[in-house]
C-alpha cells in the first residue's frame, strides 16, 4: 500500500470518527436537520432487534422530531470505535456508547453500541445505517440498585422491561454459557 493510499485511509478514518461526533452532537443539541444530513438519503437508522426501523433520511428526520420532543436534555458520548474499511469508499464500524437521557422527570442512563454502516457520498462520510443494542437501558436509580446484575435490562419509558441485546444475543455469549455448562 504507498503512502498516498494510506494517508487517505487516514484521513477518512478520522472523517468517519467526525461524523460520530457530529451526530452524538446533533441529537443533544436538537439539531434534526443535521442529523438528517448525516444520513444517506436511503439511510437506516433502528434497533438492532427491529422492534424500531426507519428506512429512509426523512423518516429518520420524522423520528428524531418526535423522539426528542418528548425528552430533555441529553449526553451522548461516544467511547471506543472500530472502523473496518470494505473499500475506499464504504465502511463497517462498531461504536461503544453511553448516554444519559431524561424523560418523564427521570434521568435515564443507557450503555450501547452502534453497529454501523459508513459510505462516501461526495466528499462526506455518511451512515448509510446506524442499528444500536442495548446493554442496558434503565432510570439512573435503577442502574445503582444491582442494575447489571438483572435481566431484561431494557426499561424505555412506557414500556416495561424488555430482553437486552448484549451480551446474552450476542453467539459468543451464547456458546461461551454452553460451554461453560459442559465443564
């Protein structure tokens, strides 16, 4: 690989590291319209599990105009990302996350990961799908009390508590149980 590969390599790392910045920034500023433009224009941005899926940069802009009209402030941070190129112009990327919501007069407190899909469109890096699981989403009181350590982990304002993504979907949990159980 010469050097003039390698430094664009680079620099599209660093413009994808940018874009997961951009939008943790964007939905805690309420800036829909960004988020939008963050978005290729048939986009996907969901939950990994399908129960919430938007096809499309103008349902993903509807979504984020209702989600976020029904919360107050919020924090997204982004964590550790592991970004795998395909090509020049396509990425996979994995990003670890938390980030504290309020809703409903509680704060609520979530650690995620994005799994993402990332492509060059123009000179701009872009999601062309962003699915999030959950290790847990959960009033931040909740979290303190033995958080952890129970299951169905997933407490989204309404709805009770739901099976969590990570890391009892995940096949290395899953086969690492089972092997443990034949020990």
């Amino acid at each position: 690989m010469d050097l003039e590969h390698r430094v664009k390599m680079l620099e599209a790392r660093e413009a994808i590291r940018t874009l997961v910045a951009d939008y943790s920034m964007a939905v805690d500023d309420r800036d829909v319209d960004t988020i939008g433009a963050l978005f290729a224009e048939n986009g996907i941005f969901g939950h990994a599990d399908g129960s919430v899926v938007m096809h499309g940069r103008q349902a993903i802009v509807d979504f984020y105009n209702g989600r976020l009209g029904d919360m107050g402030p919020t924090y997204h941070y982004p964590h550790s990302h592991k970004i795998t190129f395909i090509d020049a112009n396509t990425a996979e990327g994995i990003v670890l996350a938390h980030a504290e919501l309020s809703q409903e007069g509680k704060t609520y407190y979530t650690g995620l990961r994005y799994y993402d899909k990332y492509k060059q469109q123009d000179v701009n890096w872009v999601f062309e799908e962003r699915l999030l699981k959950f290790l847990f989403f959960m009033p931040m009181e909740e979290l303190v009390r033995n958080g952890l350590a129970q299951a169905n982990r997933k407490r989204f304002p309404g709805q009770g508590e739901l099976p969590t993504d990570l890391p009892e979907m995940q096949e290395s949990w899953i086969k690492f149980l089972n092997e443990e159980k034949t020990r």
